[in-house]
C-alpha cells in the first residue's frame, strides 16, 4: 500500500515553508503597528457555530464542510474560516467587557471540502485580522489599506483593490427584491448552483465564478443604488480615506462575498496570475454577526488571506537557507573538538554544518561547494593543540587562524 497525503491537503516543506514562516513574520510586523495581537483559537468547533455564524444556503455550510460526530455523538466541524470561532471566543472571555476595541491576527489551517486545483485546497491556510468594536469608516479603510501594505511588503505586484458596499439588511431585502425580478425572466439559463441560488440566496448569484452567469448578471441593479444615505455616507467615507492611506481601488459593485455576515464595506483584493483563484485577500465589516452568535450589538471588520495564494505569487525569492559554514575536521584526534567548536558557533546561531564521518580534504570540498556553503572552519591537530581553527572564505580563497569566539562573532555579520 502507498501512503498518499489525502486529495486536496499538501505538504509544506523546503522554499514552500521558508515562504510560508517569511509571509506570518512579515503580517506579524504589520499588525503589530496597528495594534494587533495574535489569537489562536481551536482547529474544531461544535457544527452550530458555522451553520449559524456563516448562514445557511453559502457554499461553505451547504457543501464545503468537514463536519463528523466525535465518539462522544457531538457535531463538530473543522474550521473553513476563523472569523465565526474569534467571534465565539470574543463573546465566550466576554473580552467586550474588559476593552472598548480589540484587534485579533491568526494564522492556521482550514478546511473546505471543495474540487482542487492550483491554489484551491481541502486544507488551506490563511492569516486573517479581526478588529472588534468599532464602527468608524475610517477602520474599514485602514483594514483594507492594511491588507494591501502586507501584499506591498511581501514584493506582489499588478494587484488590484476592489470594494463594494452592500449595506445593511434592510438594503439588502431592498435590492434582493430588485435583483430577483432582474433575474426572474434569465433563471432558466443560470448554472445549476444558481438556479438554486435564485431561490435561496439571489446575491450569491453576482458572486458566481461561471462565465455565462457573469455575463447574465452584467446588466443587473446596483446595489450601492439601494443604499441609505447613511450607508452612502459611510462609504464615503472608506473611499476618502483609502485616498488618505494611500491605497488605489476600483469600485465593483459585483462584489457581493461569498459569506452572509457581511454589512456595507466589502473587499477583495485581486491578481490575475492566478486564473479562477484570483482573489488573494477578502474581507468585509460584518456588524451583524455577533448579534447572530452572542445576541451583542457590537460592529466588527475583518479580512483573511490565502496563504498558499500568496506562497504561489511569492516568485523564487524567498529561498530556504543555505548553511552559513561548513566545518571540516582532518582525523579522528580532532572530531570531538570540531564538534565542540559546531556547539560554540550553533550557541551563536550560525548554520553550520558538519560531517559525522571522517573525510579527506578533497571531499570536504566538493560537500561544502556542493550545498553552495560560502565559509570553512578547518580543524587539524595543530588548530586543536592552539585552541584555534582556520576560517577559510571559499570564494575568495583567503584564510586565517582565529579563536571560535571570533569566528562566531565574524560570522554573525
Ligand atoms: P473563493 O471565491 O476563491 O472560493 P472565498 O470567497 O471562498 O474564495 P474566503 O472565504 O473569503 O474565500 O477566504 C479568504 C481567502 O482564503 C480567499 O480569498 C483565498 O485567498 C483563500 N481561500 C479560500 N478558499 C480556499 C481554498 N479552498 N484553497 C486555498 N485558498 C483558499
Ligand atoms: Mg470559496
């Protein structure tokens, strides 16, 4: 029997996984100067949590999720998002209590049972912010900017920002009316999945991916059209400041999200390198949801992003590191030194590498040329007897005796 990872999962490793770690470092730097802190919260939750956070009739919780009963005969679902389980844990430490606003980053796998392709998982990652608490326009701007300064940081280019606002629900129920007689006449030639979505959720049908449902929808009402004055202001108002942060976006006002919790600022942020999995990064104000979950009053805005999206965007960059000295020991006498002084330079941090057997010079040589090691220490009997070993550029063919100290401290330049 071959084992095989299971369709739709993947493993991370080598340049993949140095990709991975350098996208968290660099989001960690950039939520941190706006104030975020990490959240890690369970991989699995009880099943009513998403049914309820995410809604029913969305392709998450009508067919995307991994959802079993535990030995115990309770429901449990793996993740597909992490807003709903912040937001339960948000509401569970009744953190609103402690803190006016409170601002989330988190990491981690999640899991949709959909078809895979490039870029589409069963189990995915994304890194994801949650600001909680706070109802100005201006944080949807700054989220949104956010997200695109990460994007920035990490070198993608030719990246679109697209927003939308769709409102609050009374809007919404406003313009679901419009779209549906819209589409009364043009159901019948709507893909499947939005035939059915015609009846249980029209707006999912802007979001389709299929061609011929995009064109049909061309033509559709607007739904910034059937906003309140003061939803139209708010909107105003992310716009202006997107202007003052510094952030160029196009208007869609196609952009409907595939998740139910959003309210007004919706966005997307889009390459075209990606084919169908073009979105990189989504997010949106979602106002209602902790009313849904915990019966609160309290506004939130959010995003998350596709972390093998960006990992496939990343380019050939960000590689895996090299051994930054390669220690080459010169008969059995000197081995346990040559590993004493690996110990002092490791105590330093510095990759270094070292052979378990003995070898000839030559063959140090070709290892060491081989794993594209720039630096040697070389240990013989006469560097042990002097406490010193021979630093050796081996580009530049130069050498000197040093004591390990100074190596160490030579090296970690
Ligand atoms: P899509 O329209 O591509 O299915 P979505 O609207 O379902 O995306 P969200 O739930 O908003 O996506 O998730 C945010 C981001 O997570 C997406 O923009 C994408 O980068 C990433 N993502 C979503 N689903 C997957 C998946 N199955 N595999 C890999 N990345 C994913
Ligand atoms: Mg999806």
């Amino acid at each position: 029997m071959k084992l095989k990872a299971v369709r739709g999962t993947k493993d991370i490793f080598g340049d993949d996984a140095v990709k991975y770690d350098y996208i968290v470092e660099t989001a960690k730097k950039i939520f941190t100067s706006y104030g975020y802190s990490r959240i890690i919260t369970p991989i699995f939750e009880e099943t009513s949590l998403f049914k309820r956070g995410i809604g029913e009739g969305t392709d998450i919780v009508e067919k995307e999720m991994y959802t079993f009963l535990d030995k115990g005969e309770r429901s449990v679902t793996l993740r597909p998002e992490g807003t709903a389980s912040i937001v339960r844990s948000y509401l569970e430490h009744k953190v609103y209590g402690k803190e006016d606003s409170t601002k989330y980053f988190y990491h981690g796998p999640m899991f949709r049972y959909e078809r895979p392709q490039a870029g589409r998982y069963r189990e995915f990652n994304q890194i994801g912010v949650e600001a909680i608490g706070g109802n100005s326009p201006i944080l949807d701007a700054e989220t949104i900017s956010m997200g695109y300064k990460l994007l920035e940081a990490l070198g993608l280019e030719e990246l679109e920002v697209q927003i939308n606002s769709v409102g609050g629900n009374a809007s919404r129920v406003k313009y679901r009316q419009k779209l549906v007689d819209f589409l009364s006449d043009k159901k019948d030639v709507l893909c499947e999945d939005c035939k059915t979505r015609y009846y249980k959720n029209p707006l999912r049908v802007l979001d389709c991916k299929n061609q011929n449902c995009q064109d049909i929808t061309k033509d559709a009402p607007n739904l910034v059209d059937s906003l309140s004055i003061e939803e139209n202001e708010h909107y105003s108002e992310v716009k202006k400041y997107l202007e003052v942060f510094g952030v160029n976006y196009s208007e869609n006002p196609r952009l409907v999200r595939g998740l139910d919790y959003y309210s007004n600022t919706v966005f997307e942020i889009v390459t075209n390198k990606l084919g169908a999995q073009g979105t990189v990064l989504a997010g949106g104000r979602y106002d209602g949801l902790l009313k849904t979950i915990g019966d609160k009053d309290i506004p939130a805005v959010g995003f998350a992003a596709g972390i093998e999206r960006i990992m496939l965007l990343l380019g050939d960059n960000v590689k895996k590191e090299t051994p930054k000295v390669y220690i080459a020991w010169l008969g059995d006498e000197v081995k346990e030194y040559a590993f004493k002084v690996a110990e002092t330079l490791r105590k330093s941090y510095i990759n270094s590498y070292i052979e378990f057997d003995e070898k000839s010079m030559r063959a140090h040589m070709k290892k060491a040329d081989k794993l594209g090691i720039n630096f040697a220490v070389i240990i013989g009997t006469e560097e042990m007897e002097s406490g010193k070993v021979l630093l050796k550029n081996l580009a530049e063919r130069e050498q000197e005796s040093l004591g390990v100290e100074e190596v160490a401290e030579k090296l970690s330049k």
